[in-house]
C-alpha cells in the first residue's frame, strides 16, 4: 500500500499479487489491486476484483466506493450510484461517497437529487472545503437565477476560507463575481492574490481575463500546466458533471464526413489531447496516433486511459514546427481556446500536415462580424468566425468549414463555438 501511495504501481502490484499467492482470498489485497487495475487501464479486471473482495467483506464501504468510481470513470453512473449508496448504507458518514452520490447524480442530469445530495454532504460535513467548492461549482454550471450564481460566490468563500491551499476555490470565486458583474470584486480577488503570490501564473492570467492587465497573446505554459496538472484527476468528472462537453464528438462527426473509410491508415495528432478524451474516436482512422500536450498530469491520464501509440509532454506549437509533412489528420479539441494569437499555430499546423491533410479544431465564438479575439473572463479565449478565417488563409489552409455548435455549458448557459475544418491543399 505503500508503494501504491507512492504511485510506485509496478511495485505495488507485484506486492499485491504475492500477498495473493500467500492467501487467495485476501480481501484488502484484492480490492486495492483492483483499483491499481483501473489505474493502470484494466478497469474490467479491476471491476472483477473489487466484487470479489466485497464477497468476502460485503460492508466495507470504502470497497463500495472504490468500486462505484470506477463505473463513474467509465462512464456508467447507474452503476455507479448502486455502489455509492451501498457504501454509504454500510456508513452513512462516507463523506466521499455521498459527494461521489452527488456527481453521478448531476452526471445523470438529476439535478434536484444531486443538488439534495450535495446539501446533505455540506450538512453532515460543514468543514469540508471540498464540498462547498463542488457546490459551488454545481450551482454556477446548473444557474437557473442569479440567485445560484450568488449562492456559489458564497461556497467558494468558504471553501477558500476553510482550505486556503486550494486556489481553485480562488480562481472560482473571481469567475463567479464578474459573471455577476461585479467585476471591480473579481479583479480584486486576483489583485489580493497577487499581493501574496506575485509570480502566481492562474493570478495574472485571471487578473487579465477580468479586464485588469493586459491580456498574453496566449495563455503562459505555466498557466496551462498549473489548471491542467492540478485538475487532470478531477478533469473527466468535471466535464461529465458539466455536461453537455461535446468538442471531441463534434470534431469526430465533422472529420467523419471528409475522411476516408475508417481503416486504420492514417497518422494523426491530437493537440492538446488532455486525459485523451479524443482517443477512442480518433483510433479506428489511425496507423499511428500521437498525443501532445504541455501538462504532464493530463498526459498521464492519457498514457493510462490508452489509446495513443505515442504520448509527449510538449507546447503543442513547437511539436508541429519540429514535424514537418508528418500527420494527415490534426485535432485540437477545446485547446486552441488558450490561444490569444492563433497565426503561430495554425501556421505550424499546415507545416506539420502533409498535403491534402486535414485540421479539425474547436474554438469559443465571439459575437460580431469583425476581426477579433479576447480573453474572456473564464481565463479562456473567444475569437470571432472572420479573425478564425483570416487567420487560416494566412496559414495557408485553402479549403475552410466553419459551423457554429454548442460545445459545453458554463453558468447554465450553453457555450457557443466554432467547429473549424481546413484542409492543406
Ligand atoms: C480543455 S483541455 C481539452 C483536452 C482534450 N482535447 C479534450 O477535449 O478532452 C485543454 C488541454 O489543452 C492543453 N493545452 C493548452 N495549451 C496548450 C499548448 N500551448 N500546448 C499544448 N497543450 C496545451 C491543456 O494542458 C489541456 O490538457
């Protein structure tokens, strides 16, 4: 177990696994090699495994929970919420499971059950900074009145003050108060943050998304790599709780209708493949498929879900400069949204295709019909449909599609974006 923590998983499996041969039936052996499994992509035989131990200790209910996270990882909340609630009849007190509960719940867009589950977390567990962020959060994603805008500045308030290690709490906080248009209070919120931590990279890229500094033609490595390597756990929950996160699906049927046949012979990029989300829709076109990305964390989780044949941990940017005519497919889902500038990349991307190659990209939509791009106050950017087409033209790209769809929610509203294909002729 210790070498579990460690995250030194060879050795752990191992140790699991000669714990086994000295007792078969060791239940703790086999309930903790089975998350390991999940860990490390064998989630069935990780499924197996816990079911196995919770014949032997059918009220252990951190087993209950272990199991029910992976059905949520998987995807199968229905599972999944069978597992939490069996972990929490054998003790009502398991703070993680009844959040677990609450975000299958929401996953399954039963808000008012997920909303009650949340409730009840925060009433059996009012010191748990966690929580009111996760409220928080469910409040802001699931707005129906400002009301619940102004009752998430109230979570992440407490969640900071409770645990002032999580900045995230932080970070919400300042998004929550300018969607309320309090936008002197976000800046604020940054500017304080900032007094304490001048160099900290998510406190001036906010302070710029709230109209306070001058905003960075893209997002800074470091402040990429701080969201992303802090959220790569949480990242998949997240966008599933935040339904409706539909970029790599969109670019999937898009790319469907110009490519050949499915059949395995291409080499593709997926840039800025996060947890590898694109993975399994990208595979069935792909001879070889590459992953990149500036987050370690986020590759990590990608290296673990599989799928790729190649993961590196690199600005997406110069992987393209340093690959001329090698892929015939590129995808960005979600990614170029860090961009201010997108000429540098969109340039490297045509370099990086070889003829007749194809660049499926999703970006925020910025109202209007004129040449402009910025940073919105959600710390990611909004370009206009003119300044994505000039700049693909100047890139080189002749054959441009551009539609409009909704690619997740924010603040209970939908996010509208641009779905953009190019081809290099
Ligand atoms: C919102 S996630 C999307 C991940 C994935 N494409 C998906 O759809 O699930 C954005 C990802 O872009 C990565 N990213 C942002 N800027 C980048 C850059 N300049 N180079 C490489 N990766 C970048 C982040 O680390 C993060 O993993």
């Amino acid at each position: 177990m210790q070498s579990h923590r460690a995250h030194d998983l060879d050795a752990a499996e191992r140790l699991y696994r000669e714990v086994l041969e000295l007792r078969a039936a060791q239940p703790d052996a086999m309930h903790y090699l089975g998350v390991l499994c999940h860990q490390r992509g064998r989630s069935d035989e990780g499924v197996r495994l816990i079911e196995a131990s919770l014949k032997i200790t059918p009220k252990h209910p951190d087993a209950h929970n272990n199991l029910g996270n992976i059905h949520k990882e998987c995807g199968r909340f229905a599972d999944a919420e069978r597992c939490y609630r069996k972990a929490l009849a054998c003790g009502p007190q398991h703070y993680n499971a009844q959040n677990n509960l609450a975000v299958v719940l929401e996953a399954q867009e039963r808000l008012e059950e997920a909303f009650e589950a949340y409730a009840k977390l925060l009433r059996q567990a009012p010191k748990f900074a966690l929580g009111h962020y996760l409220m928080g959060i469910f409040l802001r994603n699931n707005a129906r009145e400002v009301e619940h805008v102004e009752q998430s500045v109230e979570c992440f308030r407490t969640a900071y003050a409770l645990d002032p290690h999580n900045l995230r709490a932080l970070e919400a906080l300042g998004v929550s108060l300018y969607a309320l248009q309090r936008r002197e209070e976000a800046a604020q919120v940054y500017r304080d943050w900032l007094a304490r931590e001048p160099e900290h990279p998510v406190a001036r890229h906010m302070l710029a998304a709230c109209g306070g500094a001058e905003a960075p033609s893209r997002a800074e490595d470091a402040y990429v790599r701080d969201i992303f390597d802090k959220f790569a756990d949480s990242f998949d929950e997240q966008l599933l709780k935040n339904l409706n996160y539909r970029a790599p699906q969109v670019l999937a049927v898009a790319l469907g209708d110009v490519l050949p046949a499915a059949t395995g012979e291409l080499d593709v990029l997926d840039a800025g493949c996060g947890t590898g989300l694109c993975a399994p829709l990208l595979r069935p076109y792909a001879k070889h498929l590459v992953g990149v990305d500036l987050s370690g964390g986020m590759v990590e989780k990608a290296r673990l879900r599989g799928g790729y044949d190649e993961l590196e941990v690199i600005e997406l940017t110069c992987h393209l400069q340093a690959h001329p005519d090698a892929y015939d497919v590129i995808v960005s889902a979600d990614t170029l949204v860090y961009f201010g500038e997108l000429q540098d990349a969109l340039n490297a991307a045509h370099h990086a295709l070889r003829p007749g190659g194809w660049l499926a990209f999703s970006l925020e939509a910025a109202e209007g019909h004129d040449d402009r791009v910025e940073l919105a106050p959600s710390g990611r950017y909004q370009h206009t449909r003119r300044y994505a087409e000039r700049a693909l033209v100047a890139a080189g790209f002749t054959l441009v599609h551009i539609a409009t769809d909704k690619l997740r929610k924010e603040c209970g509203q939908p996010v509208v974006g641009w779905v953009v294909l190019a081809q290099r002729q």
